[in-house]
C-alpha cells in the first residue's frame, strides 16, 4: 500500500512539472511562429481585399494588440480545446488534428512493439555472442545500423519490398475499395470491433513497411543498452551464487539477468519513444500516410500559422505523454521503491 | 620525427577520414569532377537510365531526373551543401553547447537548474518537428538550415559535457587552482576544458552525422536551401514521384547519405574508443 503512495506521489509530481514545460513550449512555438513575414490577416482574405477589408480583418483577429495580450487571448482559447482555425482548409484545428491523430498513434505503438522486440532480441543476441569473433562482426553493424536512421530505412524498405519485390503496399492506408469502419478514428481498432477483417488485414499490410522501418531505427539503441547492462548485472555476485547453486543458464538469464538489466534498458526507452513519436512524421510522408505528419508538412508548404501550431504543440504533449508512461513503469517495476 | 599518434592509428578513425576527405574532394572540386552542370535540363532525355543499363546514355553515368538533369553532377555537387552544414552546424552547435555545459557544470546552483530546466524543454520537442518550425519561422536558405540545426542540436552537447564537468570540477586539480587564485574562466578554459575535450571531439564528428541527415531530411520536404542548389534530400523527393520508372534515382542519394554518415559515425567511435582514458587497453582495439 505504502508502495502505491509513494508511486503516486512520484508521479504526480511529474505530471506537474510537465505544465510549466508545456506552458513554455506553447511559447515558443506562439513565438517563433509570429515573427514569420507573413500576414495572417491579409492570407485569410480573397487576393482583392482592400486595405480597410485587411484592417479590419486584423483588428477582428486581434493582431493590431500587444503581442503579450495576443499570446493570453491564444492560450486562454486554446486551454478551451480551441486552437483557431485553418487557413488553408477552412476547418476547425481540433477537428484537423483530431481526424489525424489516430492514424499516427496507431502508427507509433506498432512501430514501438517491433522496435521493443528487435532491441530486446538483438540485446540478448550480442549479449549471448559476447567475447566471441561473431561479437566484433555484430559490433561493426550496429554501428552500421546506427548510421541509419528511420528516414533511410524507410527508403530503403519501400525500394526492396514496394518496388522491386512488390510484395508489400507503400502508400496510404488502405488500398482502394476497402470499407472504412467509423467509430472511434481508430482505423485498426475499429475494423476489428466491428468484424471488418478484410479491411483489418489489408490496413496492417500497409503499415508493415512504415513500423518496420521506426522499429528498425529504434532498435540498436535498446540492442546496445541491454547488451551492457546484462553484462553489468552479470559481473555481481549474486550471479555467481546462482551458478554455484546449481541454476540452467537459461533461468539464470531470465530470472536474475533480464530482471535487472531491464530497468536501464526501460529508461531509455522513454526517451527513445519520444524520439520515434516526432520520426513517424517522414515516415508518414515517405509512404504518404494519412496522420498528424502529412497534415503538419501540408500546413508547412501553405504557412497555415494554427495548423502548424496545434500540430506542433500536439507532438510535445505527446512525447511528455510517453515519457510520463514510460516513467511510471520504471516506477512500478523498481524493486528499490518496495523496500520503503 | 614526431610519432604518429594513438588515434591516428585507429582503423576507425582512419576509414572515416578517408570517407570525408573523399566527400570533401567531391564538394572542392565538383565543377570539375561532375560531367554536366547539374541545373542543365536535357528535356529530351527524362529519366533516363544508368549508363550500364538499357537505353542507358554514356552522357549521363547514372541517369538523369524528372527534368533531364544530369544525376551523377547532381550527386557530386550536393556533398557541398552537406558538407557546408556538416562542418558549420556542429561547431556552430559545439560552442552554444559547451558553453552552457560548462556554465552549468562549474556553477551549479541556480544557474545549473535555470540551463537544465531550457534542456529539459527543448527535449520535449521531437527534433525533427523543431527543425521545421524553426525553418518555417526562419525562412529556407542554405544559413537558416545551419541556424535550425545549431538552434535545435546545441542541447546534444550540453547534456553530455554537462555531466562530464560536473565529474571534474570535483577533482584536486580543480581545487588547486581555485586556491592559487585562478580566475573562473580561466580555471574553466585551463583546468576543465583540456578534460572534457575528447568528449567534446567525439560529439562533434558524431554531431556532423546527424546534420547531414537533418539537412537531407528538410530539402526532402523543400524546407532547406532554394530548388537551385542541388541537395541529397531533394534528389529522394524527385525521385519519390518517380519511384516505378526510375528507381535507381533514389538509390544513388540514398546511398550517398549513408556513406557520409557512416564516414562520421565510425569516426567519432574510433575516436571514442582512443580518446577516452577511462576505457582499458582491452575495449580500445
């Protein structure tokens, strides 16, 4: 019980530091938006409008007020869920973003599954090759992998498998004629509540190459951290004593090894998740995916100012996301915190 | 004669400074190594294959792009933008990093909190998404890419070389010359910096890595320098819309980035692994 309270405590303190981060993001990105050379007034307006039409425009958006006044108008509107809306699409921002989102969060945790089960195998694999000729060869390609990030391997995944094999789909999410089920925005989700297997098998096709391609990149990181810290674990005594107890490799492995080289490998993992969040977003364009990345870069090339705005601020609420989760499973798992 | 040094020795360090000086040899001397003048459009000749291929033409080694430009010249004059911002981004983002690395590490207290708080923000933000909006905010352009990169990249530096300051303000040395009387900066660019410098080496070499991939991701999506001087990133673009007909379009770029990166990242582990005193005898070959 103690336990709980102290996860608790722990966490909401770490829910709470996260709002003055978010509060200052929110700045910044207000920031560095508004001393762009473009008049969102005058964008807003048909090419003919003249320039009482612009004043007026600019005076109705508010722009003709100090910059501090404008910021506390955009924060308080967008702690009300609203983040303006599009210039380009002449839709509502959270309904942009909202439409968008699912796709890229299914995109993530797919792509985290495979990058979690590549780094942990491959960790067991260059911890299980250690001081061997085979270790020096797998040493070199990680670093060779290293030099990949999911950018090139994206390419590299859709030339092989898309263009010359042809055995894998690379573009979008569905192939044409496909029913799309609507209930939560969850496209996988949703195809397989309401029984849409067709539609379900055909969804994950397309996103075997993208999740792969985030998975791939992910994982020679974990690959590298859990190789050391098994090997850290397995330099402690206790080891040893299991050996002279008489224990199978294979348990001691599993019971002593992973069990306390996994937590340096999860911490890691936080930060990492966070850095494969922000990846899905060329990886969405490569394979002209339908989320939150294609809307963002679309709203790039127009300098639609609240798409890129709300996009922005939604992937730094989502990687504080991760990181908080992330965190708490440390929490939970760390043996250290049930002595207390 | 002055003995070779240890690090020079290292067969990492040696394949990757054999990997850059043949970039930066690309990047000198491209309009006399490049066949064609890479903004030239052969309209007639689309798409054309490689050379060795069929319908291949001996004019263009590897082919040409969706607007008949010549791939190979193409290819040779785009390490210069690489290179530029390779070299440029990560000193740019060296300095602001250590800086504030050594700032905080040397100083603790408020000030070390007030540095690690900004890094803690700007890690909220996932780089790639902050890259674009800095260039969005910033304007395309061969300097505002460097801009972007150094603005987003500095905390990579200052994360590291904060925790290794903090180790070695800690050391006798340190002490000493606090006590004979040395100034802070001087105490900081003496005693300190002369400690954190390998580190700080390594980052770098790996620093230019990742900024040859952040350039080549932002001219993919036409956010880096004008469509007029030739760059990796936009080599994959064209290449995309084009993917059936000519794959091999995007091969050549992809390959060439791969290259370049790899060429720094086995660099910095070679320097890494010769520099680091801590590391036994045993870890270094």
């Amino acid at each position: 019980m103690r336990m709980f309270a102290t996860i608790a405590k722990l966490l909401v303190m770490r829910v709470l530091t996260a709002i003055p981060i978010l509060f200052v993001v929110s700045m910044l990105l207000f920031g560095i938006l508004r001393i762009l050379p473009v008049d969102p007034a005058a964008m807003s307006l048909p090419p003919n409008a003249t320039t009482q039409e612009v004043e007026a425009m600019r005076s109705e958006m508010g722009l003709n007020r100090p910059i501090y006044e404008q910021f506390g108008i955009w924060l308080g509107k967008l702690l009300e869920g609203d983040i303006g809306r599009s210039i380009h699409f002449r839709q509502d921002v959270t309904s942009l973003i909202g439409s968008t989102l699912p796709a890229t969060i299914e995109l993530a945790l797919l792509a985290m599954m495979v990058g979690t089960v590549l780094g942990i195998a491959g960790g067991l694999f260059l911890f299980y090759v250690r001081g061997t000729r085979a270790e020096a060869v797998m040493d070199f390609v990680s670093i060779l992998l290293l030099s990949l990030p999911e950018f090139l391997w994206s390419l590299f995944l859709l030339l092989i498998f898309g263009v010359f094999f042809e055995v894998l789909p690379f573009t979008g999410r569905l192939s044409p004629g496909f029913e799309r089920p609507v209930v939560t925005g969850f496209l996988l989700f949703d195809s397989l509540i309401t029984g849409n297997i067709a539609t379900l098998l055909n969804a994950m096709q397309h996103m075997i190459l993208p999740s792969l391609a985030l998975g791939i990149a992910l994982s020679p990181a974990l690959m590298r951290v859990l190789r050391s810290s098994l090997l850290d674990a397995y330099q402690d005594d206790y080891i040893h004593q299991a050996r002279l107890r008489g224990l199978s490799e294979k348990r001691l492995l599993v019971r002593h090894g992973l069990k306390n080289a996994i937590l340096p490998t999860l911490s890691l993992m936080g930060v990492q998740f966070g850095f494969l969040f922000g990846g899905t977003l060329l990886v969405e364009i490569i394979y002209s995916y339908p989320g939150m990345g294609n809307l963002m870069v679309d709203a790039i090339r127009n300098a639609d100012l609240p798409i890129i705005q709300g996009a922005g601020l939604t992937y730094c609420v989502a990687v504080l996301v991760i990181s908080i989760v992330v965190d708490s499973l440390y929490l939970i798992l760390n043996p250290k915190l049930r002595v207390r | 004669m002055r003995p070779i040094p240890l690090w020079l020795k290292s067969g990492r360090v040696q394949t990757g400074l054999v990997i850059i000086a043949i970039l930066a040899i690309c990047a000198l001397f491209a309009p006399w190594l490049a066949p064609n003048d890479p903004n030239e459009q052969d309209l007639l000749a689309i798409l054309a294959p490689p050379a060795w291929a069929d319908g291949g033409d001996a004019l263009y080694p590897l082919g040409t792009d969706s607007l008949g430009r010549c791939v190979l010249s193409r290819l040779i004059f785009s390490a210069r933008v690489a290179l530029t911002v390779a070299f440029s981004a990560s000193v740019g983002a060296m300095i602001i990093g250590a800086f504030f690395a050594h700032v905080a590490g040397y100083f603790g207290g408020w000030v070390d909190w007030l540095i690690s708080r900004i890094v803690e923000i700007w890690l909220s933000f996932p780089p790639v998404i902050l890259s674009l909006i800095l260039m969005v905010g910033l304007g395309t352009g061969l300097r505002n890419v460097v801009l972007a990169i150094i603005l987003v990249d500095w905390t990579r530096f200052c994360r590291v070389l904060r925790s290794e300051v903090i180790v070695l303000r800690r050391r006798d040395y340190v002490s000493a010359a606090q006590l004979v009387g040395f100034s802070h900066w001087r105490t900081i660019t003496r005693e300190i910096l002369p400690g954190t410098m390998p580190l700080l080496i390594t980052l770098m070499s790996l620093e230019m890595g990742v900024a040859i991939i952040v350039e080549a991701i932002l001219s993919f999506v036409g956010m880096s320098v004008g469509s007029e001087t030739p760059a990796w990133g936009q080599m994959i673009a064209d290449a995309r819309q084009n993917i059936y007909e000519a794959p091999f379009n995007m091969i050549a770029p992809i390959l060439a980035i791969f290259f370049a990166v790899f060429g720094f990242n086995i660099l910095g582990d070679g320097l890494r692994r010769t520099l680091d005193t801590r590391l036994t005898q045993t870890e270094r070959t």
